[in-house]
C-alpha cells in the first residue's frame, strides 16, 4: 500500500491465489503501453460502478492507460434505461417511439462530448450501448479503437422489442461479454464469458475487529441480542425485499431473530425510491426488522454487518450476477439465494449455501442452518474459499487482460 492508502497489486499476494499476480505481469507485458476506456451509466451505485472504483487504478499500475467516462441524460432517459432494463430480465414493458428517440438522442450527445479515444472501449450494460453507432474514425476512415459490450444483467429470456432494438447496436461492437452462458444470444460477433469479480481489500471487504463490527451496528441501532438475518442490495422489485420480510415472517414464528434490509437507490435506478417505501410500509410495525437506507459510500457498514449477520439472503427473482453473495462468502456467512443468474454459479447447493425459488424454501433453509450451527460454520468456510479461487479481482483483471491481448494482436 503507498502513503495515500492506494491498494497496490503486491497487496494481494497475502489472499490471492498463488502465481496470480504473476500471471497478471505476464499479461500486461504484452499489451503494455495501450489505452482503455470504461463507459457506463453512474459513478455511484450498484456493482459496475464499484467494480470500475478498483478496476482503473491497478489497470493502470499494470501500464495500461485507463480511463472511465460516465453516460449522462434527463430523468427521461434514465425512466426509458430502467424499462429497458426490466425488459432485457423479462418483465413486460410498453414502449414507444419517443422513448426510444430519447435514447436515441442521449446517446448521440454524450458521443459528442466524452472522450471514447482509446485501443479498447468498453461499454457497460444498454444504457450507453448506441454509443457505438456514433464512434468517431480513425485516419484510414475504419473505427478507432476495438469495441466490446459488457452485458452485466440476465439478458436469458429477453423481451423480444426490447432485445430487438438493442441488437442492433450491440451486433455493431467487435465482441460481447456475458456474466453466464446461458445469458449468451445469437450473434454474428465473438462471445465472451467472464465472471464478475469482488475486491478482497476494500473497504467493503477488508477484515475488521469485532469491535469494529459492534461499533458499527450500535450506531446503526442494530441490537446483536439474537441472530440476524441479512440482505443487502438496491430496493428493487428484482431482489425481492417483500419475499424477504415474508420469509423472515415465517422464520418468526418459531425462532427469534432479527432482518436487516441494507441498501440504497442507483443514479440510473427511477423506480428505488417507491420499491424502498413499499419495503418500509411492510416492516414498520415489527421491531426486528431494520431497513437501513445507506448511502452508496457505506462500504465499511455493509462490511459489519455482513460479518455480524448468521445467515446471508439474497433472494433475486432476476438477477445478472449478484456480487452481494461473494461478498457475504467472503465473510464467511453461509448464504441462501434466489435461484437466479449468477447466484445459482456463486452457490454450491449444500457445501457453501442454498438456493431456493419461493418464500417458504427461503425460510426452511434458515431455519435449518439456524438450529444447525455447526453446519453453517462449515458451509462459511467453504464459500470463503470458494470465493477466493473463484471471484477476486485478481482472476477478473487478469481475463479482461487476456481480452485484451486477443482484441489487439
């Protein structure tokens, strides 16, 4: 670590996997020198945002000159982003031609005014994807630059306008990459899979102090008198806060315990602020349910309270990878997820967690592991080593490398 507190690649060596950061070095030999651009929807907020806070700084250290620009529009164009992105998981949506002009429309303006000049542009998810139809030339009139699209939702069973429209654009990009297999469409350009990734020195994931931890949730008046059931993620009708609280309801009747709700709102996410008042009108009246609204910054108390909770839930209907469930892993906290996206990769059903498809499983596997501690105890040091062979920044960094080489060979 430097004098700033900047994270250093050598940092890792303590975690990671053995040979890794060599292999990273190896790597970035070969592409050193070479510029790359991230574009994507908000600086603040989500899983892509966190991801890109520690992907530019060790991109960098490895001499590849990187970047990130953020897609800006009206509340409008965020409201028409949302839709898409309900649409792309399979939930129904109503289009119109002027929604897709708004769109349209954004996309041409932040192509005029953010710098997208690098060897390797890559656009996050479908909010900036129309960005491609407006990539500027190079000297011999061919595209500057090598394009790829990062998918990061569950584009499995997509609405068939939605897709449709957005096809268009992303089958003009030099490749695309997908969190899952099954998330993969049909695609005249190359396909890649690569799975999303946590940082094990973060803030977010950092080791504390019990005391740390017990400092925290007494300022969050959060009690550590019984077990606490715990889900963190945005307020979204994607992750199922209501599913959640009812399963909670069902742990209840037999054994004591406490829920927490920990989340917040996305800039490029309309719908949180009424998904976050649904949740509040259904807890209000038990007192061991806490629904904590946190600012996008709260990383050191998602961190505690991860760490405090007995059982991890997150219980996605939809979900494009799910990164709560490596983080909650991490800690070694047995986890019962949705079976969704990548939650249903991230968990080995019976050796790290459960995944469940409806409220009464949810509950039934948290009442086992509850009055199974031993098993819980297991299941927590299985998923923490899970994590680290599987889902570290290390191993990320080091495919989007690999990327790389083969995009400018």
């Amino acid at each position: 670590m430097t004098r700033d507190g900047q994270i250093r690649l050598d940092d890792y060596r303590a975690v990671v996997p053995t040979a890794t950061l060599d292999l990273l070095r190896r790597l970035a030999e070969r592409i050193r020198g070479r510029s790359l651009v991230h574009v994507n929807s908000t600086r603040v907020g989500g899983g892509v945002a966190e991801m890109l806070h520690r992907y530019v700084p060790l991109f960098t250290e490895l001499g590849i000159a990187t970047r990130w620009e953020v897609i800006s529009g009206a509340e409008e164009f965020f409201r028409v982003t949302k839709s898409f992105h309900n649409a792309l998981q399979g939930q129904e949506q109503a289009f119109t031609n002027a929604m897709f002009q708004s769109y349209l429309e954004t996309n041409k303006e932040n192509a005029g005014r953010l710098n997208l000049d690098a060897d390797v542009v890559l656009v996050h998810d479908p909010q900036p994807a129309a960005l491609i139809a407006h990539a500027r030339p190079a000297s011999d009139g061919k595209r500057r630059g090598r394009w790829v699209w990062r998918c990061h939702i569950d584009v499995s069973r997509p609405q068939r306008r939605a897709w449709t429209f957005l096809r268009q654009f992303v089958t003009q990009y030099d490749g695309a990459i997908f969190s899952l297999p099954k998330f993969a469409q049909r695609l005249p350009v190359p396909q890649y899979l690569i799975y999303p990734s946590i940082d094990p020195l973060s803030e977010k994931n950092r080791d504390l102090t019990p005391d740390e931890v017990a400092a925290v949730l007494q300022r969050l008046s959060v009690p550590q008198d019984k077990p606490i059931l715990l889900q963190v993620s945005r307020f979204d009708r994607f992750k199922d806060p209501l599913g959640v609280i009812n399963a909670y309801r069902l742990v209840k009747k037999h054994d004591d315990c406490r829920l927490v709700l920990a989340g917040g709102s996305a800039d490029d996410d309309p719908e949180g602020a009424q998904v976050l008042a649904e949740v509040m009108d259904a807890g209000c009246h038990d007192p061991d349910i806490h629904v904590l609204v946190l600012p996008p910054t709260a990383h050191h108390e998602i961190n505690a309270l991860q760490r405090a909770a007995a059982i991890i839930v997150q219980k996605s209907t939809r979900e494009g990878f799910g990164l709560t469930v490596a983080e909650g892993m991490w800690k070694g906290k047995p986890v019962i997820g949705g079976f969704a996206g990548g939650i249903t990769v991230q968990i080995i059903w019976g050796v790290t967690g459960y995944t469940v498809n409806s409220v009464e499983g949810c509950a039934f596997r948290i009442r086992y592991l509850l009055h199974n501690p031993d098993v819980a105890t297991q299941m927590g040091r299985n998923a923490r080593e899970s994590v680290r062979e599987q889902f570290l920044i290390t191993r990320d960094l080091a495919e989007h490398l690999a990327l790389m080489v083969t995009l400018l060979r």
